[in-house]
C-alpha cells in the first residue's frame, strides 16, 4: 500500500484525493491517512501531493516507518474523504518543516 508520511500534517493538500480510483483516503483535523486493505497501489497519488508526503510502504524515508500502522490505525476511525479541498490555511508555510509529527491532531 501507499502510505502518508509526515510532512501532510498541517498542510493536507488533498489533492491526492482527486487522483484515487478507489477513494481509499480518510480525513482527519490536519492530516489523511490512506487505508491499506483498499489502496490498489496505482501509484496515482504519489507525484499529486505538493508536499511530496506520500510514499509506497515499500520506499518510506528514513524515520517514516511508523506512518504505516498510523495509517491503517486512522484509517478505521476517520470518515473518508473523496473530493479535494482547499488546503490548510498556512499549508505554505508548513510545507518542509521537521518535527510535525507532534503537532497531529486525532
Ligand atoms: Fe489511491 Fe492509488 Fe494512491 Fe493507493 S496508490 S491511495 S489506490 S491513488
Ligand atoms: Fe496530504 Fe499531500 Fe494529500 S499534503 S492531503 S498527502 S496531497
């Protein structure tokens, strides 16, 4: 599955969400998550995020490897999302900043 890694938080840009062939994404307050018993590994999303957060389970960064049990974790308690929106409103300012991670809201 494909997973969201940590820079989405405070930005969500959503525009991975318009990309899905199976709307497999799920909202919460600054953050998605990606469902991964229904991701079909298209791929489609990946090069959509602005903020490059998303990333194949087998390919995560160094240090985003626990964003795959948080995705499958939030991905059965947040409603899921299917047409893009406007990014949060400092989502530029937020875009490549290190340690967002504390600031998930859930
Ligand atoms: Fe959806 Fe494809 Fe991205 Fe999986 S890889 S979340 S199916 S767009
Ligand atoms: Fe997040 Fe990128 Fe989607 S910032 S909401 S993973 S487009």
């Amino acid at each position: 599955a494909f997973v969201v890694t940590e820079n989405c938080i405070r930005c969500k840009y959503t525009d991975c969400v318009s990309v899905c062939p199976v709307d497999c994404f799920y909202e919460g307050p600054n953050f998605l998550v990606i469902h991964p018993d229904e991701c079909i590994d298209c791929a489609l999303c990946e090069p959509e995020c602005p903020a490059q957060a998303i990333f194949s389970e087998d390919e995560l960064p160094a240090g985003q490897e626990h964003f795959i049990e948080l995705n499958a974790e939030l991905a059965d308690e947040w409603p899921n999302i299917s047409e893009q929106k406007d990014p949060l409103p400092d989502a530029e300012k937020w875009d490549g900043v290190e340690g967002k991670f504390q600031y998930l809201e859930r």
